[in-house]
C-alpha cells in the first residue's frame, strides 16, 4: 500500500510540475504583452504632453 502511495505521490508531482511549467510559460506571456503594451501607451503619452507643451 506504501509503495502504491508513493507512486501516486510522484506522479502527482509530475502533473503539478507540468501544469506550474504551462502557467509561468503562459504569465511570461501576458507579462512580455502587458509590458509591451504598457510602453507603447507611455510613449504616446509622452508626445501627447510634448505636443500639448509647443500648443
């Protein structure tokens, strides 16, 4: 019953490890996304305050 235990436990871990590995390939994403995002929306805020500056 142990050993059957045992093997249980491990293969739970390794479903957990490949769904861990799934979730942080997929939050790297919408991170890089987010990030990406988040930039190009200061960069047209930053010329919006300059052309609003030279008005």
């Amino acid at each position: 019953m142990r050993e059957d235990t045992d093997k249980q436990i491990l293969a739970l871990r390794e479903v957990a490890s490949k769904q861990l590995d799934k979730l942080k390939t997929e939050w790297s994403l919408k991170i890089k996304e987010l990030t990406s995002t988040t930039a190009s929306e200061l960069s047209s805020l930053q010329q919006i305050g300059a052309d609003a500056g030279q008005k």
